[in-house]
C-alpha cells in the first residue's frame, strides 16, 4: 500500500516538490510509517517566497481589521476541527492526546491574542517635539517572513509566529519538521477554508535545503526558529550574515527545585508532568531535580513511587500520560545518556530502558528514568537529552541551586517549589532563565506573554508571541512634520 | 477503567450524556409515555446542550502545563446500564429516569472534585451537574 505523501502549499495551491528526495514519516506508538515527506529543494522555496512577495502589497493594505477578520474565521474553523487536529498530531508525534489538545488550544490562543491588532499594533505620536513639529512612529509590517519549526509541538510553534506576522501584514512562509508535517499539513487545509489571498501564507517541507533556502533567500526579511541550540546559533549566525531578523529559540536544561518547606503532596503531580509530559520531549521539561536540604530522601522516594505509577502507552488511548519518543533515532540517543548516567556513577533508581508497552512491541517507548546522586559535572546533568530521564542532584541550600542553574550550559526555564514568598523572590531575582515557575513545574508563558529563554536557549532579542511580537514583524517608521 | 486524565474524565462525560441522550430520544418516542412526551423531549434538549458544554470544555478548558495525573478514579460505578426499553408503565419510565439522572449528577459530583487543579473545568463540571440536579428534583415532583 502506498503511504500519503505530503505536498507543498504555495499561492493557494497544493504543489508536488520538485524533489528526488524524501523521508518517511512514522507513527512513534507503533513504529511503523504512515506517510512520505519531501524533502524540498531551493526552488520550492523560491517559488514560495515568489508568491509571498507578490502577495505582499495588497495584503499590507488590506486594513488591521479586515485582517483580524480572517483571523477570527480561523478561530471558529480550528474549534471545529479541534478534535482532529489534535488526533492527527498525536498519531505521527506519539504524545498523550491530552497534550495533544493542550498545544491545539494554545495554537488558537495565539490566534486570539493576535486578533488585537488594533490596539497592539499601534504605533505612537507626540505633537510639538520643536515648535510646530509633530512627530509620529508608524509600525509598519515588512514583507515576507518564515518560520522553521520543530518536532516536538508540531501544531503550536509556527503559530507564535505566523498569526502576529500575518495580521501585522506581512506574508508568510512555514517550515514544519520533517517529522512530523502531517499537523501543519492538516492545519493548512483547514486555513484554506477561510480564504485568505493566495501567496499570503505557503508552506514548504522539508530538510536541509529548504532551512538554507530560507536562510539565504534575499527576499525574506526575518525567520523564526525553534529547535536545538546548535541549530539556533547556526540560525542567527546565517540570518546575521544576510541581514534579516531573527529570533532563534534553542535547548534547554531545565532545573527544578524542591526547597524543604515545599509542599510534596501538592506539588507532586505537577512534578511528575513536568519531567515525564510529552515523553520529556519540551524545551521546558524539568531535567535536573534538585531537592534542597532534608527534604531530599523523602522527595525521591515519593517521586520514584509517582513516575512508576505513571501510565506509558500510545497517545490516542485516554489512560495515556505519557507516550513514546519521536524516533527510533531518538529512543537510541536517549538509551545512549542513560549508559552514560551508569558509566559516571550516576545512581540509577528507576530505568526505563527495554521498557515494554502491550500490544505496541515497534513502538519508540523509553520508560520513566530516575538518576540519584548525580552530580553537576556529570553528562546527565549538563547536557540535553529530551527524554524522559531524570537527573537528581541534591543541594545544601539556596546558594547552591542558584549556583546550578546558573552554570548550565543553558537558561531556559527554572523552576522552586517552596511555601515562602522570600525564597521564591530570591530565587526568581537570581536565576538567569528567562521563564520562572513558582510552584509550577512548566513555566510555559501564554500567548500574551513573551516566550523564549536567555544565554545559549535564545538567539535574538525578540522571544516568540506576547505584545514584543509586533516589534519582531514591524518597522517603526518615524515621521516628522512641519507644515509651512 | 480508570479516569485518570482530564480528557478520560470530559469524554465519559460525553459518553453518559449520550447514553442520557438515547434514553430520553426512545422514551419521548414511545407512545406509551405520551403524557411524558413534553417532559422527555425538553430532558432531550437539555442533554444535548450539556453534550455541547461537555465538548466546549474538552476543547477550551485543557491548560497544558498543568495538565497533572489523577488519582482513584474509575468508570465502574457509573457503568450501569437503564434501558428504557425495559419500562413498561409511566411510573417504570420515571423510576429509569431517576436512577439516570442520579448516576449521571453522583459522576459529575465526583469528577469536579478529582478535576479541581483545573478550576474553570470543575465549575463547568459542577455546572453541568446541576442540570441534572434540577431534572431529578423535576422527576421528584411527579
């Protein structure tokens, strides 16, 4: 039986690639293929960028409003088919369906929020900044941006992008992973029914090709990238060199504390999502657990007891909290760390290798994985593995969780359990991170806040959504007047 | 089976209101419950609108960080099955009904409660779970 293969979209039309090459596109619970992706070229990437430039113009004079209008429609058509997104999405990247949904609603969300236009793309004015001269800032979109996606949330990433940048009025072009394009394809046909101008948004598949098509066409003005930081720095670099914008989202080390007057009872759920949700595969999963004090020999043996409870399956199935990894590829890398964790000495009290799920004996699943006694300097605990595998490494104090989670290679996301309000404020003073959870295990800003870390998990200056967004796909254009 | 994550709990949810949805859809057609008729189609109607509130909170009211395991929860107490092929007379029809609504408000009482890390969707919960209140104080009348 032939597998689906995906298309490209460009100027209103579902296009062949012009390719020889193509990668196949898995069903992670099963471990068997479901479709083919092409893996495009430059000149499918040039024809995107061709009918989103011609797009441009009259799309950047269509009113904000009118472009909210469009917006609005994609709302109700998405709620319609929310169920089916969602589906789709967990059928190809393996995560629990609930999750499923949770990206689907925070992809419409930021539709919500960017259909604000009005107010969040105004500009600013001052009369008399000398005498009889007023001065006006005028944000002005710029013309054709694109967006290269990961994995790991298939359905929500372009979308802290493409719906600001579309309703600011440029024009636009996805990337999705090659993973899994199967989401975004299904998200395009659904875009296509609320009939937005051809060449306003495209979409192209693909690998390597296609990321240094985007990099070096002359005719983009900015790219958005979420994915490993190698990748991100490789981003940034490129798109300095060929003077676009950028915002390169990157990797992750995320360090979870557990003070001694921490509520555990309480806490523990949102603990164990952390780590474990999306198989670990989010650039905000807790990695590194850090109990502080006395509280530690209790804390790791409540927390074990938790992740063996935790259900492992395939995602479609309604008892499943966590699902498999994305690849078999991945499930080796994440096999690959925990040989390492063994290899340094790390202490390991939950392994969650050859771990079986019934009925889905190809599937890509790595159980629940628990290192104690792991120390800073140790692999495990520097590098990201994007698994669910847990790293424990117990601290004295305060001091010595701050002193961590400044000296990863990372600052993502950090995040305390504790019940005072002092050492929660110390803590969010201190840390470097850019997203802070207090009590919560997933410090994932909404769409009306900014989203994106600092040192080697960010390139760029502007982070995805919130209200900075309109600065990343505007220009403010400054006029000053006088009349005689 | 067990509930343990927000979407088992809103989609047995669904599932008792379409099994809501069946008993009251046959038993306003059954023309030996005539004089019931007005009662069981407005019972049908409520239904279907907590179907539609029970999908819109599904779709609406998921928070994707704090989407947290939940525990001692199963389908089993709710699983009983009222057919209301098998009521003969006005009064076994209404008996049927109250037994449904019962085991449909204890459901919604107890999801609330399992589901409260996720407030708007234990109020919704709650919500729903008066309406099957208000039927069987209706039934109770009767």
């Amino acid at each position: 039986m032939s597998l689906p293969m995906m298309k490209n979209y460009i100027n209103g039309d579902w296009v062949d690639s012009n390719t020889a090459t193509f990668g196949d596109v898995w069903n992670p619970a099963k471990g068997e293929k479901i479709a083919q992706v092409p893996y495009g070229t430059k000149e499918d990437v040039d024809a995107a960028v061709k009918a989103a430039k011609e797009a441009y113009w009259e799309w950047r004079t269509t009113p904000p409003l009118s472009r909210a209008r469009y917006l609005f429609r994609l709302k109700d058509a998405f709620e319609e088919n929310f169920e089916e997104i969602a589906e789709v999405l967990t059928t190809e990247q393996g995560k629990a369906i609930d999750e499923s949904r949770g990206e689907v609603r925070r992809m419409i969300e930021n539709v919500e929020h960017a259909t604000g236009v009005t107010t969040l793309m105004c500009g600013y004015t001052l009369e008399d900044i000398a005498k009889d001269i007023d001065c006006y800032g005028h944000r002005q979109p710029m013309g054709v941006f694109a967006a290269i996606v990961p994995y790991n949330f298939p359905a929500m990433v372009a979308w802290w992008f493409l719906p600001y940048a579309l309703v600011s009025g440029n024009t636009y072009i996805v990337k999705p992973s090659e993973q899994v394009p199967m989401t975004q394809t299904k998200i395009f046909e659904i875009m296509e029914e609320i009939g937005l101008p051809e060449g306003v948004v495209n979409m192209v598949h693909g690998a390597h090709d296609v990321v240094n098509g985007l990099l070096d066409h002359p005719d983009i003005e900015g790219i958005s990238f979420v994915g490993a930081s190698p990748t991100a720095k490789y981003i940034y670099q490129q798109c300095c060199a060929t003077g676009k914008r950028v915002q390169a989202l990157g990797g992750a080390k995320n360090i979870v504390a557990i003070m001694p007057d921490a509520d555990i009872e309480q806490g523990m759920p949102s603990l164990t999502t952390s780590f474990f949700g999306c198989a670990g595969q989010r650039c905000l999963s807790g990695s590194v657990l850090v109990p502080v004090g006395d509280v530690a020999d209790e804390l790791v043996e409540k927390f074990v007891a938790a992740s063996k409870d935790i259900k492992v399956g395939n995602g479609l199935d309604e008892q499943t909290f966590m699902g498999p990894v994305i690849s078999a590829a991945h499930k080796q890398r994440v096999l690959d760390y925990i040989e390492k964790g063994v290899q340094e000495g790390a202490k390991l009290v939950l392994d969650g290798r050859d771990f079986k799920v019934e009925g889905y004996p190809e599937g890509f699943f790595v159980g629940p994985t628990i290192f104690d006694n792991v120390t800073p300097d140790m692999t495990i605990a520097s590098e990201e593995i994007f698994g669910p595998v847990v790293s424990i490494v117990r601290a004295k104090n305060l001091d010595e969780v701050i002193s961590l989670v400044n000296t990863r290679n990372y600052a993502n996301a950090s995040c305390i359990y504790t019940s005072s309000g002092a050492t929660a404020r110390e803590f969010k003073y201190r840390v470097k991170p850019s997203m802070v959870g207090i009590n919560i295990g997933i410090a994932a800003p909404m769409s009306f806040f900014p989203f994106g870390g600092a040192g080697n998990s960010m390139f760029g200056d502007t982070k995805g959504h919130g209200q900075e967004i309109f600065n990343f796909f505007t220009d403010t254009k400054v006029v000053i007047e006088r009349w005689f | 089976m067990p509930l343990i994550s927000f979407g088992s709990i809103l989609s047995f949810a669904e599932a008792l209101e379409k099994q809501d949805e069946a008993f009251y859809a046959a038993a306003a057609a059954n023309p030996a419950f005539a004089e019931l008729k007005d009662l069981f189609d407005q019972f049908l109607k409520d239904t279907r609108k907590n179907i539609k509130n029970v999908q819109r909170t599904r779709r609406e009211n998921v928070t994707e960080m704090i989407l947290e395991p939940i525990k001692d929860f199963t389908r089993a107490p709710f699983c009983e099955e009222i057919d209301p092929a098998k009521a003969k007379t006005s009064a076994e029809i209404l008996d049927a009904a109250r037994c449904l609504e019962k085991k449909t408000e204890r459901y919604y009482t107890e999801a609330s409660v399992k589901i409260k890390a996720l407030s708007e969707v234990s109020r919704a919960l709650k919500m729903i779970g008066k309406k099957h209140t208000a039927h069987l104080k209706k039934l109770d009348t009767l």
